[in-house]
C-alpha cells in the first residue's frame, strides 16, 4: 500500500472518513481516532518492507528521546546556543544519513529509507527550535506521536506546525463546523484526486514526448515537466489537505496559483508553501539575525542576498545529494538574490512597477525562469 496511491488505500481511507464522520456528526472528539489510525496506516504502508518499518520504529524512538532530552536541558540551563544547536544537528542525522545513502558509492548502507522522513525531520527541527524559543515550553509523548505520524500528511507534508496543528487537534468542533470542514475537505480531496490522476498523466504523457536532447524538445520537455510537477504535486497536497480537514485538522493548503507570479519571490510565496515558509522561518530569518548581530556584511542588502543563496542552496541539498538537486538550489538562489537586489535598487522597477506592460513582463520572464528551473531539477539535461 502506498499514500493516496491504488485501490486498497482509498478503499481504505474511504472507510476511516466515514467512521470520521460520525464521530465528528455526533460531536465525539477525533483525537484518540486520529492517533490509532495514523498509527496504522503508517504500519501498513511501511509494512511491506520490514528494514523501513524498523528504521521508522528507530527514528521515532531517536527523536522522541532528543526533543524530551532538549527539553529537560533547556528548562535546566536555559537558553544555551551550543546545546540548542547541537541537539538540532543530531535530529537532522538520520536523514542525513538517509541522503548520503543516495550516492553511488553508499547505497549499500541503505540507513533510515522509508517514506517521509524528509518531513517528519522539518517537523521534529521545528519543536527543538520553537523549544530554545521558549514558545514551546513541555512536549508530551501523544502529542508527539500525535503530530509525528498524522498519516495524510506523512510522506510528502503539506509541513505543519506543532502547536497550530494541536489547537486543532484538542478541539472538539460543534457539528456544524465540522461538517463544513469535512465539505471543504471533500472538495479538495476530489479536485486533489483530478489534478493528479488526470491532468498530471495527461502533461506526462507529453512529456515523453520530448525525450530527445534538441533545443526545441528541451523547451517543451521543461513546460509539460513543470505542469506535469504542479499538478502531481498539488494533487497530492490537495488530497492531504482534504483528508486533513475531514478528520478534523485544518493542514494549511500547500500551493496558491503559482504560475501567475510576477517574480520570484512572489513563486515562493505561492509554490510548496509550508517548505518555503519553514525555510524562511527557520533558515532564513536566523541566518539573517545572526548575521546582523555578528556584522558580517556592510548592508542588510547584501546580508539579504547571501541569506536567500545559503537558504536554497540547503533547499536543494535537502532535495537530494545529485548534482541536478544542488544546482536547482543554488540557480533560485541566485534568482532571488537578484531579484531582492534589483527590486530594492532598479529606478526601472519603482518607476513602472504598478505599470500593466511591466507587470505582463515581468510574468513572461518569471514563468521562462521557473520553467528552466524545473529542467534542471528535472536532471533531464545533466549528463554528469
């Protein structure tokens, strides 16, 4: 079995939102019901291979027992950066460990492979992190558990946050709220289920058409690539979401028509969220406030441009090891540090901004640039 993937999941998920729903009509509580299920359908689809269903069963054991360590230290000695820190680059290890795994020369090892730990590891960072914060200040085990393995977000996120995701989570909504809730997921499940079972095959398919290295099969492999990746991926996001909300949990929605985007900021702010807004968060905005503290540069400006360079570029390793996943990092990373530059620097940009022919301009090249980015993520043209 595989997340909103064959027959016998859906069958199965259909099954689990119907015994949902009458809960939620009879205004019962879903947290117990959340928690069993999550439980396992995480069993079942990790099931099938025994190796991944250990590894998952030793990465939840190993971070479970950082966040409660952290926590017992933080309450100790207080807000100690060398403690903060290194408790963050131990629960970052498996999945290092799991990336490292993808290179030719260490795939024997073959540590900590199974599906989600790229994203139950953003989740887990998130708790230490807002820990040393002090905006967390104690994390229970079935809370934990609760939000580590909430199963239509498991695998590919849309990323949420603790503490949001526990409001919901406690909250008992009246019969009312929650059949809207389970309206609204119903309708994003469906329009999840279309977009990636119908409009991403129909843009891979033509994909396939464009295998051949011309420039011309390049420039229609990177459109029908790109379109093929958005509606895969929203697909899939959309039915997370979906599911979410018809079990009670209102997952923030993952993609906002990201391909009418004037610039590449305004990309980010539209496409994969909750993974920009956890990099911007967590990576970004840190980076930055050390930066300043430390005076490493002579502008904010500059400070800016470097920040969206390292914020990418572990973007992209976050990806993936291969070549094609670090450039693609490295290439938005790029594009936005150019883009925060012009856009604080250009008379041209504060002089026609606000202007129609500027605005369809700055689409035109924005939708060109994503698109080649997409071809290089896509490691189509990478030979290396």
């Amino acid at each position: 079995m595989s997340f909103y993937s064959g027959a016998p999941f859906f069958g199965t998920l259909i099954l689990l939102l119907l015994f949902a729903l009458i809960l939620g009509c009879m205004e019962r509580s879903l947290h117990w019901y959340n928690l069993i299920v999550s439980g396992v359908m995480v069993v079942c689809v990790l099931g099938g291979n025994l190796t991944a269903l250990a590894y998952f069963a030793g990465y939840f054991l190993i971070e479970w027992m950082l966040v409660r360590g952290y926590e017992y230290i933080r309450k100790k000695y207080g807000r100690k950066a060398a403690f903060y820190r290194s408790f963050v680059l131990l629960s970052i290890l498996p999945l290092a460990l799991c990336k490292l795994c993808d290179l030719p020369w260490l795939k024997e090892m073959n540590l900590f492979q199974f599906t989600g730990i790229s994203y139950l590891t953003f989740r887990v960072v998130q708790i230490i992190i807002e820990l040393y914060d002090g905006t967390i200040e104690e994390v229970k085990i079935l809370d934990f558990s609760a939000f580590l393995i909430f199963f239509p977000t498991f695998s590919c996120g849309p990323i949420d946050r603790s503490r949001r995701f526990l409001e919901d989570y406690h909250n008992v909504p009246g019969r009312r709220e929650y059949l809207e809730r389970f309206g609204i997921g119903l309708q994003k499940l469906v329009l999840g289920a279309a977009y990636k079972f119908v409009f991403a095959d129909f843009f891979y398919q033509i994909m396939n058409q464009f295998m051949n290295r011309t420039a011309g099969n390049m420039v229609c492999y990177a459109y029908s690539y790109g379109f093929y990746m958005f509606f895969d991926f929203a697909g899939y996001s959309l039915m997370a979401v979906g599911t979410g909300y018809m079990l009670g949990i209102c997952v923030p929605d993952n993609f906002k028509k990201p391909f009418i985007s004037r610039d590449m900021k305004e990309f980010w702010a539209r496409w994969h969220i909750s993974l920009s807004e956890w990099f911007r968060d967590f990576v970004f905005s840190r980076f930055m406030m050390l930066s300043m503290h430390k005076k490493w540069f002579k502008s904010r400006l500059n400070g800016a441009a470097a920040g969206f360079l390292i914020n990418m570029l572990v973007m992209g390793v976050w990806h993936g090891l291969t070549v094609h996943y670090i450039l693609y990092g490295l290439y938005h990373g790029i594009l936005l540090a150019v883009t925060e530059i012009y856009q604080k620097k250009s008379k041209l940009y504060k002089k026609y901004k606000k202007k129609t022919w500027y605005a369809l301009a700055s689409w035109g090249i924005t939708l060109n640039l994503v698109m080649f980015g997409f071809l290089i993520f896509s490691g189509h043209f990478i030979t290396i």
